[in-house]
C-alpha cells in the first residue's frame, strides 16, 4: 500500500501526471472503493489476472487489441499486431482480449520492448504470455493468465485494436483508465477517470489518518465513527 505525503490531485486528462498520481499515491482497493461510491460495482478484473514480476504497478489508459484463435499460418500473421505496439502512446496500457484462450502467448520480451519504448506503462494479457524474465528484466509491467512458452503463428492473431474488448471478464473501451497493483486491476471508465481519482485520494487521506490513530492505540469503533473508513 503506498504511503506519501502528498495527495494533491493534478489536474486531469489523458496525460503522463494522472497515471504518475496513481501510481504514487493510491491502490486499486481505494480506486475500487470509489466506484463502489459512484454506482459502478464490477470494474475489477478476474483474479486469475496477475502479475508476472514484482514490479507491475501500473496506471494508464487502455489502447486494445483483440485476439482470435486461428488454425492455419496467414500470409501476414503479425500485421495487425505490429500496427496495433507501434501505435501505443506515452501513457497507454495495452489490453489484450483473447477470449481466455490458452493456445499460445501472444505477449513477450519484444512487444513488451517496443510497447516500453513507446512510453506504455504496462500490458494486461487475458491470456497467456512468455519470456517473462526478459519481461522482468527490463522492469515493463504486465499481468496475465499463466505462461506458456509457444509462439502466436498459427495459433491466434490480433484481429482489430481500438476496439471494446472483454478482459478478466470486464468490457474495456479504448481510453478508460487502467489501473493494476498486487491486489488486482481495476478498470475505470473513461468518463469517470476525474471524479473517481478525485474520491480515491480523499479516501487516501482518510486512510492514512485512521491508520496513524489506530497505531496510536485509538479503538477500531472510534475511528470508524470519526473517518467513515474501514
């Protein structure tokens, strides 16, 4: 759980500071917590979404690709999935769909090379992915289903991106706000990135109140009574 002294929002928008702000200041349960306020209740990813490593905080807006399984090895197996890496923009997470499938990686040590040069914060695979200590060495972010060392050719291809995709069992838009920790990701949807990061770090603020009374001895009761946290 991250602590810090400053809990100052910046100001919003699809930019770097927001996801910088995230990362620094909150979690996903406060995100969570948040949504819960606000009316939107299944935003969180399925728990069989983890991370690879252990530096996978991420936050940042959601630039999807959908997968498909496929039989054969096309002409272009890997055009669409080229296009899709090389459009990622400082601040976005690739979020892969692939229908839980389990035939192959379509994430590794390259696309997660090319995705880091071009500014992405991290990748989440509803799927399969490999080269994960390639993957932890360069220090990218990603969450997935399991490894499996298999290559794509032959056995899935990205069919479209910027386009809704189910992953972890929430419908991801293109450019809502994704954000992912130890405990899990949470999706935020786009419209909603402002006032929900807004509740989250006064929650913070509270939190890091009850948390310091509590330490001091205070009753669990009493604090409840006075922050409204638990």
């Amino acid at each position: 759980m991250p602590s810090s002294t400053n809990t100052a929002l910046p100001n919003g928008g699809h930019d770097l500071d927001l996801c910088a702000f995230a990362e620094q200041n909150l979690y996903t349960a406060v995100v969570s917590d948040s949504l819960d306020q606000l009316g939107v209740r299944n935003q969180a990813m399925r728990e069989y979404l983890r991370p690879v490593h252990t530096r996978c905080t991420f936050a940042g807006w959601a630039r999807t690709l959908s997968c498909a399984d496929i039989y054969h090895i096309p002409d272009e197996p890997y055009r669409i999935e080229i296009e899709a890496v090389d459009s990622l923009l400082p601040g976005e997470v690739a979020v892969i769909g692939t229908g839980k499938s389990t035939r192959n990686a379509p994430w590794g040590e390259l696309l997660s090379t090319a995705a880091k040069a071009r500014g992405a914060r991290g990748a989440v695979v509803d799927g399969l992915v490999r080269d994960v200590g390639k993957i932890e060495e360069i220090g990218f972010p990603v969450f997935a289903a399991g490894i499996k060392p298999v290559d794509s050719m032959g056995r899935g291809i990205v069919t479209a991106y910027n386009v809704p995709v189910e992953c972890g069992e929430v419908l991801v838009q293109p450019g809502d706000f994704v954000f992912g920790d130890r405990d899990g990701i949470i999706v935020v949807p786009r419209e909603m990135v402002k006032q929900t990061i807004e509740l989250a770090a006064d929650k913070v603020r509270r939190e890091n109140s009850t948390r310091a009374e509590l330490v001091d001895g205070a009753y669990l009761r009493d604090v409840f009574a006075k922050y409204g946290i638990l």
